[in-house]
C-alpha cells in the first residue's frame, strides 16, 4: 500500500478478513490522497476539493512458493464482481464497506478529475515470478476482462514474489513525505510510464526542507538510490562551494545541473505539492554542497526535475541517464541492481564484531567510524570470489 498512499495507516483497516471476501485478502480506495475508510469521506472530500482522484487497490496474498493460474482468475473474477451492481458472490462486511464506499464514489463521477479511477491488482506469493507463458496469459487476460467493464482509466496488475517483497519492504523504510510551494515550474507534457512531471527551480533553502529532517539534518536515506555516496570536497564540489562563497551566487541556477526526484505519490493544489515515498536520484553531491553551507544560499536558487511514476522501468532509466552527466565508471551501475542491493543487506546482517560492510556505493562509509579494514569495495569482492570459488586466481588482476 506504501506505493500509493504515504501517510500512516493501520493494515487491519484494510484487510478483509476471511470468509466472504470475494478472494480479495485487502482492498484500499485512495481519493485525493486520502485512505478512505468511511462512504461519508466522499462528499466530504467533494465539498472541499471540488474534485475525486481515486485509486482502487486489490491483494490476495498466498504462501504459495509458486505462482497460479487459478489464482490469478480467482483474484480478477472476485474483483469484477465488486464492481457489480449486483453481486454474484457472498460478501462479508469489509468487502459490504468497501463497495459502498465504492458506489459513492460513482455517484460522483462528474467529478473525477482524471477521468475515471485507476484499478490496481496485486497477486503476492513467496514464489518468483519469471514471466511464465501461461500465467502470464492469464494476468493479461484479467486485465483486458477489467478494462472491458468500462469503469477504469487503466488498470494493471502486478505479480509480487519473494524479490519484489523485499523491495516494497525496502521503500517502505525510506519513505518519506514533504509539502512544499513550486511556484516556478512547467509542466512536462504527457509521457508514457509517468503521472506527471514538472521542470523548474527552488529557492535552496526550500530544498533543502525537502531534504532535511525536523532536526535540521540531512536525510541520508533520500539518496539511497544514487550510484555514489557524499564525495567530500573533490575537485567539481569544491567548484559548487566556492560559487555558493562568492558574490556571483545567484548565478548559480544557471551553472548547475540541478536535482532529480522522483516521487511515488504526487499530489498538488495551484503551486503547493506534496510528495510521498521520493528519492533524490541525481544531485546528491550538490545537496551536500548546499547543506554543508546553508549560511550562504541568500538568493539561490535550484534546477529541479520532479518526476512522479511507480514504473520501476522508468525509475532506473532516469537515474543511468541523469548520473550519466557526470563521469561515473561503468562498474558503478551494479550498486543499482537489485543483487547489489540484496548483498549489501546480506553483509549487514553479520553478527556483532564478525560486521563486514559492502561498500555498494563509492565511499559510503567515509562519514561513519568503521575500520576501513571491514570494508569490503566492490572490486576486491570480485576478485576474492574470481580467485576463491571460481578458481581463477590468476586472472583476478
């Protein structure tokens, strides 16, 4: 759910129990950025919006290690039938709830603002979905059958495995979400894989309340996906502080490359935006630059991308295209894999003082009080795993 509503809620309010439940474990219906759990929710979100943005999001969850056909049939049959005006299978009174909630919605849809809602599906197993001919039929067709009933602006569904439960847990530890004015932004027209998308620039000191936590620190998990961690003072950050130091700072728009976000949730108001599970993608060390000299940024101002999509596709495309401006070894991309991911949690889960650390990131450890003898780069992993378990020592070089 963390991929579509950023706000805290409690898992209980949207599970539906067993028994009666359509072959539906969770339904959630998000309209205008808010977990509706009440029909009355609606108008009130008429009268003060003046619109309905909305969302519906379906799980069966199975224990399964494999993925099934039925399953999948079973999940699309039963959230059809939610959308019937009258039903064919029993329900009990989470799904009664939600489809009410539902039809109230409908009641408005002179009021939908995008056109008519987004339909989500999740079938989530412990197995791993490789893209099998017939299941992958069988999603395909579910689909299609939902788009049929003309209620959807789109619909998808999206098998989840052991992999993607672990990513989805990963974004869930980094989510965080800001409020923020952009008033001198355009927008980007229409772009497939992408909500929206707004090019502009900040005033650094609002950035950098994007950035920074209540305390006034600096969020290190926001960059989480960047290829490379803080650099210090290189030669190129040392260049950004000594513009931020000098009487020419506002030039400073037009001499950077500006910041990347990504945002999973998006919601705006005239020039007020709230963002919801983001990442800085590029401008990591321009971010450090800025907050390492916040006493400076009179008058500065940022060249921000802000880009809202969920298609991890599309996520990985702009984070190689934007580091690409900057000379990155191509080895560096591995630290955005998934198995790069995976191993540098693996290496955290070292007992006390047996701690190695994978260094995914160039110099991610810097900052921290680790023994740099416990950090293990990425090219010496290679060639200890080249020399040891492959044999092949003497290529290792």
């Amino acid at each position: 759910m963390r991929r579509h509503y950023a706000e805290t809620f409690d898992p209980a309010d949207i599970v539906t129990g067993s028994g009666g439940d359509t072959g539906i474990d969770a339904v959630a219906i998000i309209a205008n950025n808010v977990l509706l759990s009440d029909s009355d929710m609606v108008e009130e979100l008429v009268k003060i919006n003046g619109y309905l943005d909305v969302v519906f999001v379906f799980v069966q969850a199975d224990r399964s290690s494999s993925f099934n056909s039925s399953k999948i049939a079973n999940l699309g049959f039963g959230v059809r039938d939610f959308f019937q005006a009258t039903p064919q299978l029993p329900r009990n009174q989470m799904i009664k709830g939600a489809a009410y909630i539902m039809e109230e919605i409908y009641r408005r849809s002179s009021k939908f603002v995008r056109g008519n809602p987004s339909c989500r599906l999740y079938y989530v197993t412990t197995g791993r979905w490789q893209n099998d001919q017939a299941l992958e039929a069988r999603r395909i067709a579910e689909v299609k059958d939902l788009q049929a009933i003309g209620l959807f602006g789109d619909v998808e569904m999206f098998p989840i495995g052991a992999d993607g439960i672990q990513r989805l847990y990963n974004q869930t530890k980094n989510a965080i979400s800001r409020e923020f004015l952009f008033q001198n932004r355009t927008v980007v027209p229409e772009i497939a894989g992408v909500r929206e998308a707004h090019l502009g620039f900040l005033p650094a000191t609002e950035f950098l309340n994007i950035i920074c936590d209540e305390d006034g620190d600096i969020i290190k998990t926001l960059f989480y996906e960047n290829v490379r961690d803080w650099q210090n003072y290189n030669e190129v950050n040392s260049e950004i502080k000594t513009t931020l130091l000098s009487e020419d700072r506002d030039r400073f728009v037009l001499m950077n490359n500006g910041i990347t976000i990504i945002a999973r949730t998006l919601q705006t108001t005239a020039n007020r935006f709230m963002i919801g599970d983001f990442q800085v993608v590029n401008g990591c060390q321009t971010s450090h630059v800025l907050f390492d000299n916040k006493s400076f940024l009179e008058g500065v101002r940022v060249p921000v991308r802000l880009i809202s999509t969920q298609d991890e596709g599309v996520i990985t495309a702009i984070i190689r295209a934007t580091n690409r401006q900057t000379e990155v070894k191509g080895e560096q991309f591995f630290a955005l894999t998934d198995f790069a991911k995976n191993l540098e949690r693996f290496f955290q889960a070292f007992p006390t003082g047996r701690q190695l650390y994978y260094e995914r990131r160039s110099r991610q450890y810097d900052s921290q009080a680790i023994e740099k003898t416990r950090i293990v780069v990425h090219a010496s992993l290679v060639r200890a795993f080249g020399a040891m378990f492959l044999g092949e020592a003497h290529r290792t070089t």
